[in-house]
C-alpha cells in the first residue's frame, strides 16, 4: 500500500466520527499545505474543482481503498470499515511517526471545526483554488477565473507530474485545450491514457484533441537512449514525416491559432520530445511564439 494512502486511512481512523468526503479531501489538502511532507514521498496535488481544491488521483484512490475492504463510505462520508479496525491500525503503524503525528494535528486542529467554517478558512487562506466552487458564498471576493491565455504554441510533458498538477497547470494559465500528439495514448500513470485524460479534462472545461498522426510509434522509439539517437529519430520526425502529414498539421495549426492549447505527450524535456519539433514547424507556419511549460 501507498504511503499516501496510508495517510488517508490515518486520516479516517482518527477523526472522531464519520469523515465527509468534502472534509477529507479539505484535511488532506491542508496536510499538504501545511507541512513539508519528505521529498520520497509522491503526495496528492490539486486542481481547483467544484468545492475547492480536489484531487482526480485521490478519488480514485479512495475507491481502491473501498475495493479493498479497508473503508466503506456512502455518497457523503467515509469510515473505517466495521471488523478492519486492527488491519488498520497495523498499515498505519508502518508509516513513518512523523506523519502519523502530522495527520494527527489535522484532524485534532480542524476536526471540531463545522464544515462551513473550515471551508471558509480554506477559501480565505487558498483563494487560488477557489475560483471555480459551486460554494459562491465561501468563495474571496478577489478569486477570480485566471484570464485566458494568450495565443501561442504551448508543450507540456506529463513525465513526474500527477495528473491534478498537470490539470492545475491547464487551470491556473488560463489555457483551454489538450492537443494529444501520442501516437498511442496510452499510460500506466493514472490520467494519462486517452479515455481518463479526455474525461477529466471535460469535468475541468478543458478541450481535448487527439491526433495520432502527429505521433512516433513506440516501435520507432525503441533503441533510443543516448543524445545521438534522439536527434536521429527527431530529425527524421520533422524533415521526412511532418512535411507528409498535411492533414494532421492543418488540424494542429487550426486548434492552436483558434484558442490556447497545449501540445501533450509524455517527455519532460521538450528537446527530447517529438513534440518540440511539432511546435517549431507550427510557429514557423503561423509565426506565433513556442512556450514549452
């Protein structure tokens, strides 16, 4: 089991009643927030959503917890489930002490406070992931919706990132759409394969675009490992294979010249992406500028 989701049953299993869902991610949020949690540990980020900050990744991890009879919960709260007490006792005993102890000044520090009042708190003090609640009443009179982005050639590499970090990223810019250039868009990282991908980025208002002619297939990727290779592959990808995919540019150079979106596949580092190379024929044809995020 994952650190992280240790920290969530810690979280559930010290709270004095059944735990809100609203209030678990809010106590979560505020762990991460609040403390500087050890650099080996992945934690959950997120993304501005319909009651303030959110976490996709800790939703769906939530569900695995259900799944394996650690929790139960209903459409408002969650709860350790009735004869997993011990089991969970024991998974929380191989935590390191200091989350133990972190988890547990959360929910002594904001475990009395009523729902309002804590999101009040948390809105005040985050208004950033405030803009977009359903809760208008909680929500600064500053916290306003990032203005749009400007028109240009944006990449983004989800490569080390969680896929509410690389949606805050959308959120915060004020960019609109996901142009996927992956010839298989498919992920072992949660968020990232096609169908996950599309579905958040509609529950955010984000656009989602996918053209795979755009793309290198993994078997033309394999053997690659030093600068040389990469350069190879990359050369090939822009002098020989963009200049015969007239079509999927055009759509490309349709989206990007229309509202700002966002060139996405895997690699972190631009120069070793074919993405960069798509980016630097689509400024050369709409001479807008390239913004690698």
């Amino acid at each position: 089991m994952l650190t992280r989701q240790k920290i969530l049953l810690s979280l559930i299993q010290q709270a004095p009643r059944p735990l809100g869902r609203i209030l678990l991610f809010k106590y979560a949020f505020l762990l991460s927030e609040e403390y500087e949690l050890p650099s080996d540990i992945s934690f959950y980020q997120f993304v501005p959503f319909k009651y303030g900050p959110y976490s996709f990744a800790l939703a769906r991890e939530l569900e695995v917890l259900e799944r394996y009879g650690y929790v139960t919960g209903d459409s408002e709260r969650f709860w350790i489930s009735p004869g997993m007490e011990n089991a969970t006792r024991d998974v929380i005993r191989q935590m390191p002490q200091e989350l133990v102890w972190q988890s547990s000044i959360i929910v002594s520090r904001y475990g009395a406070m009523k729902q309002a009042d804590l999101l009040r708190m948390v809105y005040a003090a985050y208004p950033c992931f405030t803009f977009r609640s359903r809760l208008r009443e909680f929500v600064p009179p500053g916290a306003m919706e990032p203005a749009t982005a400007p028109i240009g050639i944006y990449t983004l590499g989800y490569e080390g990132k969680s896929v509410d970090s690389f949606f805050n990223t959308f959120v915060q810019r004020g960019l609109k759409n996901i142009i996927d250039v992956r010839a298989n868009p498919v992920s072992r990282k949660y968020g990232f394969a096609k169908s996950t991908l599309s579905t958040l980025a509609k529950k955010l208002s984000v656009g989602y675009l996918h053209i795979p002619d755009l793309g290198i297939s993994s078997l033309e990727r394999r053997g690659l490992g030093t600068s040389i290779t990469y350069t190879k592959l990359l050369d090939d990808y822009e002098f020989r294979r963009l200049p015969e995919r007239l079509e999927a540019r055009r759509v490309a150079l349709g989206a990007v010249t229309t509202q700002p979106s966002v060139l996405v596949c895997m690699e972190k580092d631009a120069t070793f992406c074919h993405r960069g190379r798509l980016a630097k024929t689509l400024a050369l044809e709409s001479g807008l500028p390239i913004r690698h995020l």
